[in-house]
C-alpha cells in the first residue's frame, strides 16, 4: 500500500518537521491543522489546510477542525470495497492514507499545580482519539503513527519500499494507537473522579475504581537481582524520578532508581536545605543546614563508611561549591532539582556519576501491591522541620 496523502496534527511536535520532509521528498501530500501547519509551513514545507480538504473552517475556536465526513470517509473507507470506493468518489472524498496524531497533553496539564477545571477540560482531545481509532481500525490500508519514537523507522521503511509500508507495520501502529488511546481515556476518568468542578480539589473517597495505566519508558538490564527482568513506567506527567531527566553517567539499574526514589523524598520532607544519602534503600545520613553544602556535609558526617557508594537526593539546586564537596566521595547517583553549569563541569570528569534532574511531583496516593490486589494510601506528606525525636536514632542522622 503507498502512502499518497497524509494528515498530520500533533501535541508533541519533536521531530516532526524532519518526518515531514521525509514524506514530502516521498511525493506525500501533507494535510494539517493550526499550529501543526503553520510549523511546517514556516519551516518552507508544502501542506494543505484541513479546512482545505474538508471545504469548512476550523470553528468554536478549534474545537472542530477535524470531526467531518471528508477526513473520516478518507480514512475508514475499505479500499478493497466496491461500494465504499463508489461512496467516496461520489462524495468527492479524498484517500487519506496515513495519520499522524498525537493528543493533547492532559496528564501534563493535570499535574501542574494550580491548572483550573476550564483549562483542564480544554485539553481533553475529541478529533485527535478519533482520527487515531478510525486509522486503527482500518489499520489493513491505513497506516496511523502515534509516536515520534517511530518517525525514523516509518521513513526507512517508506524509503526502502518506493512509499510504502508493510502490513505488518501498520498492524504493529495499530496495537499501539489503540492502546494510546485507552491509556488517554484512563487518565481522563481517573483524574476526573478524583476532583470536584468547583474547587479542583481531591475528592474526599478513594476511586471506586482503579485504573493505573502506565507508558514504559525503558527496559533495564535486570531488576532487584541478575535473574529478574525489570522496566520503568512512566504516567505521562514527565515529573518525578520516571520522568527524570539523566545529564550524565551510566545508565541507571532497579536498584539504583529505587534509592533515588528514597533519596529524593526523604529530602524533600524538609522546607530547609536538606540532603539525604541512601544505600540499599537504607539512610546512612539526613541533614538540615542554611545552605546545600552544609546540609551535604552534615549528612556524610552521619555514616561516611556507609555512604561510599551511595545515592545522594537534595531539595535544592547543586551548586559548584556542593559539587566539589561531593565529588570527594564516590557516589552512584545524584537526583537534584537542577544542576548549575559549574558544578556540572565539577562532575564531568566523573564519567560514570548518574546526574538526574527531577522536576517535583505531588503523590496523590501509595499504592503496594499484595497478591490478589493493591492497597492503596494516602501518602504521608507532613513536612519536617527537625528530626522528630521519636523515630531517628542518635548517629544515624544530623541536623542543624
């Protein structure tokens, strides 16, 4: 099947503009909408606007742009069938032959902190999950591609094939479309029956139903063990440790991110400076102090023996005086807000030091998996100010 015309609308514009020239140098006819188009077009690429094709404008401020029997005919229509064949060309209805969509960023927006109901309901996709499913489903001539990971692979093949790709292909886009999806709509019930309207606040009850759908984004070499497969999931947000952003170093093991996650929130307990050292999930030192550096040194004079290979979490961005410091001792991983550029030239000749910036991510809940199910928590989100006195134990923690 060649691919002779494609429409392209996209949230995710990362490597967009290349995939394009790609289909263009193909002879593809590109069709777009708003700022999909007009990013091609000042990048000096050829495309026709939806409005073109369909022969009406994008109305109720872009609400509408795609939801038309011109875009959908082209799409579902059975290329095989005599009567949807003699459909289309009655109609005037061009063969769409490719889709490249992906949908609005709502897991995003739902996790910035203070978005209002109206913003979050703006960004609930209604074309773009159509255009994916109605591709999906016609999956036999119609190639849809959810993804800028498969931009490369699409256009190789493309290439290869004088314009055409497989049907294997577009079975494997189809799998996945579908699955983005359900995957979109679960994040949409989920965050919904969490709040109220009025006051976008979490309701009161735990969700009668729990939906966790979860994107991968990485397989790891092994998990807790050699023995053990493991990968890391991501909900969407690109906050937290899964949405982690890794600067430099070897790539990170199970264990490795389970101490970040430890590290991370144990420091982020703490309004002040705060540094927190983990090894094998287990605190070797937690300080307070007026400035990183301090509060670093604080937490190493807990246990120095035990920190030597350890994972070190901080609430405020290193700066090169912390980095000097740290670089005294060897460290696994290092997970901070940011990193300025002098102590990233501090840790550079650290080769194989892992430096992951997080961008804060509120916990909504706990889960923990028992067998048969889940438990499911609240998290415990009282901010320290010193140790409690009930639970640290003298020479396992330091503080101002």
């Amino acid at each position: 099947m060649k691919i002779q015309r494609a429409i392209l609308s996209v949230t995710d514009k990362i490597g967009l503009v290349e995939f394009a020239r790609e289909l263009a140098a193909l002879k593809v006819e590109l069709v777009s909408t708003g700022g999909t188009a007009k990013l091609l077009r000042d990048s000096g690429i050829a495309v026709k606007d939806i409005s073109e094709l369909t022969g009406f404008p994008e109305i109720l401020g872009g609400r509408v742009k795609t939801l038309h029997p011109k875009v959908h005919g082209g799409i579902l229509h059975m290329r095989d069938n005599p009567d949807h064949c003699a459909t289309v060309s009655e109609h005037g209805i061009p063969a769409i032959d490719m889709v490249v969509v992906n949908l609005y960023a709502f897991e995003q927006t739902a996790a910035q902190s203070g978005v209002n109901f109206e913003e979050l309901i703006e960004n609930i996709d209604i074309g773009g999950p159509s255009m994916i499913r109605s591709a999906a489903k016609n999956f036999q001539h119609v190639a849809v591609v959810t993804s800028p990971t498969d931009y490369a692979s699409i256009a190789q093949e493309m290439k290869k094939s004088g314009g055409q790709l497989s049907s294997e292909t577009r079975w494997r886009l189809a799998q996945k479309a579908f699955a983005t999806t359900a995957a979109y709509d679960s994040a949409i019930a989920s965050t919904l029956e969490r709040i109220s309207p009025e006051s976008m606040q979490p309701a009161k009850d735990f969700p009668q139903t729990l939906r966790v759908i979860l994107q991968k984004v990485f397989d790891l070499r092994y998990g807790e063990n050699p023995h053990q497969r493991a990968a890391m999931y991501s909900d969407g947000s690109g906050k937290g440790i899964a949405g982690g952003r890794q600067l430099q170093g070897k790539e990170l093991s199970y264990n490795n991110i389970v101490d970040m996650q430890a590290a991370w929130d144990l420091a982020q307990e703490f309004s002040a400076s705060a540094c927190a050292i983990i090894k094998h999930t287990n605190p070797c030192g937690m300080a307070t102090g007026t400035n990183l550096v301090t509060a670093y040194k604080k937490a190493l004079e807990a246990d120095p023996v035990s920190a030597f290979g350890g994972v070190i979490g901080v609430n405020r961005p290193v700066d090169k005086e912390t980095a000097d410091e740290i670089c005294k001792l060897f460290v696994e991983v290092i997970v901070a807000p940011s990193f300025n550029e002098d102590a990233r030239q501090c840790f550079a000749a650290k080769k194989n030091l892992r430096l992951v910036e997080i961008a804060p991510k509120e916990m909504k809940c706990v889960l923990k998996h028992i067998s048969g199910g889940v438990l499911l928590q609240d998290p415990n989100v009282i901010p320290q100010k010193k140790k409690c006195g009930r639970c640290c134990s003298p020479g396992k923690f330091a503080s101002t």
